[in-house]
C-alpha cells in the first residue's frame, strides 16, 4: 500500500483536551444536575454530589466506539444518575463505570436500553423528556451548557447566533493544547503532496480555533467537521472518511485517530468501499496510556504511536501492508 493522504482526528491526536473537552463535561454533569433536580418536580432534592465525573470514566465510555461526542457522554451520565440515585460519590461512580461497560457503539440508545432493564420505562421516557436530548443548544440544558462552557460566550454567540444563558466565564477551548508540531505537518505536507486533511468531530469553528498554528498545511475544503453535521453521520458511521478521500480524489489513506471509535470507522469505510486505509492508534493523550495502547493492539491498527510527531520517523522505516 502506497497512502496518498493523511486524515486526522483532531481531539487527543493533534490536540490534547484534558483539560478543555473533559473538564466541560465534568462541570457539565456538575451544574446539569444541580439545576434540573433544582427546577423539576417530581425530582428528588438538589443534586449535592460534585466532582462526580472522572477522566476515567469519560474513557471508559468513548472506549465502547459510542461516544465520539461528549454532549453524548454528558447526556448518558445525567440521566444514569437521576434515574440510580445514589448519596455518596463511590457508589456512584461504581454505578456510572457499570453503565458505561454495558455501553457499545451504539452510544446514548445502549445507554437508555441498559437503565430500562433495571427501572421502569416510564422512569426512563419521563427522565429523557425532562432532559430533552438530543435537542440542540438552546432547547437542551445539557447541550447549552456544555456549549456555553466549552466554547466561552463570544464563540458561543458566533455558533448560535444566540445569548448565552448559564455562563459567562472563560472559554475551556482555551485550555486545548496543541500536540502536533508545525514542523511535522510541512514534512507530511511534502510528502503526501499537500494531501492533508481533518476528519473530526468538532465543528469548524472549534477545530479552526485551536489549529490555528498549523490550519493553512491543511485541506480545508476536504475536511470534515462532525458537529455540524447530521447527527446520524456521527462517528463511526463511515461517511465522514469517503467524503474527505473523495474531495481529494485518493484511494489510499493514513487515518490518525485516538479512539475505539475511529477504529471502527476505519474498518467500516474499507467494508463499504474500496478504498484502502491505514489505521494509526495515538495513544499518549489518554489518560490511561497502556490501557489505550493495548487495546490498538488487540485490535489490530496498523501503527500505534504515543505521539503524532512521531509519524514521519515511523514512515521512514516502515512499509503499511
């Protein structure tokens, strides 16, 4: 296999969200609670546990190749707790990890279908209609104040077009580290021909935010932003991939990627079509490294690397089969 291109996923490959992604979901689940056991009746008393979510926990539930999109994860870990109260934060984090492992690829629907065998669907139908997801920001609480924090009140304005209503403080997209050196991407620029590209689940403007340094070594035109998508093409569905390749007018391909589910995305484009892909799994930016880079292995991707930057040396000395 000769790769004519390189897709890459953006968030824990050429960005590190530790502290951006995962700490909106944490204050997300936080405030989410507090306000809908605060504003709803027939909910029990004011939500009191905080600090409720763990970096582990949001990798054990985008382990399952469900939970590309973290309003997902945010959404699953609510209505798991309002549906199983529990009064003390080991018990239920014990409960969120026991959800999560009965999770699969088919995300937030795995989710309700676990709650509903241990409570009653009506609880369930009831509990989803309270949260009202996956309604957009604006309608959604959880989906407007994951927005709200994620992307800071100016940048929340120039994607919806609307005020923010729960916060105002500074935007956690702030806090994204970029990972990838300029230096790497003018090296695979020359050598793939310029034929780089993104294939994400962030919106554009999120994506284009934090890339800033290195945008212009990108296709632009040929990648892909999940976000502003429909949410049926949501990873792993395997469109987001064939657009970009089919933009760029490429059979073969390198996709970098850090999770379960950009495996499974991977694997389902060369299912469906006869295009040719090499799977790269980038496993420094998990919290959980080892465990990342076991589970690439068992897997079977074709390269795994702790660090994108690591890429041109591992091309160099390697031929993708």
């Amino acid at each position: 296999m000769n790769p004519e291109c390189v897709l890459f996923d953006v968030d824990g490959c050429l960005v590190d969200i530790s502290k951006s992604y995962n700490t909106a979901i944490k204050k997300t689940v936080d405030f989410a609670l507090k306000y809908i056991t605060g504003a709803a009746e027939g909910v029990r008393d004011i939500f009191r546990l905080t600090n409720l979510v763990s970096d582990n926990l949001i990798l054990k539930f985008r382990q399952t190749g469900g939970f590309n999109n973290d309003v997902d994860t945010s959404y699953a870990i609510c209505l798991a707790e309002l549906a199983n109260p529990h009064k003390n934060i080991t018990s239920a984090r014990r409960f969120l990890f026991r959800v999560a492992s009965n999770s699969d690829e088919n995300g937030i629907n795995s989710v309700e279908k676990f709650l509903i065998s241990l409570n009653s669907p009506t609880v369930i139908k009831d509990l989803k209609k309270l949260l009202d997801y996956p309604a957009p920001a604006g309608k959604s609480v959880i989906a407007t104040v994951f927005d709200e924090l994620f992307y800071g009140p100016e940048l929340f304005r120039k994607l919806h077009n609307f005020e923010p209503k729960f916060y105002f403080g500074k935007p956690l997209i702030e806090n994204d580290r970029l990972v990838i050196k300029r230096a790497t991407m003018e090296l695979l620029a020359r050598r793939f021909s310029g034929n780089l590209a993104v294939v994400s689940g962030r919106s554009k403007l999120a994506a284009e935010y934090s890339l800033r340094p290195i945008l212009d070594t990108l296709k632009q035109d040929s990648s892909v932003f999940l976000e502003d998508e429909r949410r049926k093409y949501a990873k792993p569905n395997p469109y987001a991939i064939i657009r970009a390749m089919n933009s760029m007018g490429t059979k073969t391909a390198i996709y970098a990627g850090d999770s379960y589910e950009d495996l499974i995305m991977v694997r389902r484009v060369e299912e469906k079509t006869d295009l040719k892909i090499a799977f790269c799994g980038i496993y420094g930016c998990s919290p959980q490294p080892r465990a990342a880079m076991r589970q690439f292995k068992e897997e079977n991707a074709d390269v795994v690397i702790q660090n994108i930057n690591d890429l041109p040396k591992i091309l160099n000395k390697v031929s993708i089969k």
